[in-house]
C-alpha cells in the first residue's frame, strides 16, 4: 500500500495534511534513528561518570567495587 500524501478537511474548519508512505517511513526512521544516538550519548556519559567515580575512589585509597 503506497499512499500519496492527502489533506484531510473537517466541518470545523481545520484541515489535516497527512503525509505520503515514503514521508512517514523516512521520518520514522529519523526519529529511531535520533532516539538511538540519545541513548548511546547518555550511556557514554554515565560511563565517563562511572570512570571518574572510580578514579576518585582509587585516589582516596578506597579501592576497586
């Protein structure tokens, strides 16, 4: 099913402008594809957290976990 993009009109007055099967893929993945890159920048910097806590401990002689 390849749908082109269609308007949508309402008796309220406002008008719906959906977009075609190609848009929709494309913006789907933009979105999962930013959504990756969040999750991979905050695991990048709760790993540099965890490295800093680490270094901490060792300087203050506490040791490995």
């Amino acid at each position: 099913m390849n749908k082109e993009r269609y308007k949508e009109e309402y008796e309220e007055g406002s008008d719906l402008l959906w977009p075609s099967d190609k848009e929709d893929k494309i913006t789907r993945q933009f979105y999962k594809d930013l959504s990756n890159l969040s999750k991979n920048i905050n695991y990048s910097k709760k790993k540099k957290l965890q490295l800093f806590a680490q270094v901490v401990r060792i300087i203050k002689g506490k040791g490995w976990d």
